[in-house]
C-alpha cells in the first residue's frame, strides 16, 4: 500500500497507539485540512491490515 498521509495516519495512531478512527480523522482535519469519512478510513485501516498479514 502506498505511504500517504492518511496510511501513514493509520499506522501511527490506530496500530501504535491503539486510538479510535475519529482521532485520526481529527488529525488530518486540524493538521492537514484533509476530511476523510470515517467508511474510507475504516476500509483503508482494513486493507492495510489485509497487507500486513500477507507480509507476515
């Protein structure tokens, strides 16, 4: 998958810090002015999880 702000988002915040999608719709919103649905960021936080099993 590619590194975007919203998967590098994902990976930080969701799998490090173990923090709910609306913190990191928030962030992208204050730091970025991105808005993202929480759907989007709920299949993309999906397939990123899809990927990190196939690697493993």
């Amino acid at each position: 998958m590619n590194r975007d702000l919203i998967t590098l988002a994902l990976q930080e915040f969701v799998l490090r810090d173990g923090k709910e999608l609306n913190e990191v719709q928030q962030y992208l919103r204050m730091k970025y002015r991105i808005e993202a649905d929480q759907l989007v960021l709920k299949r993309r936080l999906e397939k990123l999880l899809q990927t990190e099993k196939a690697v493993a």
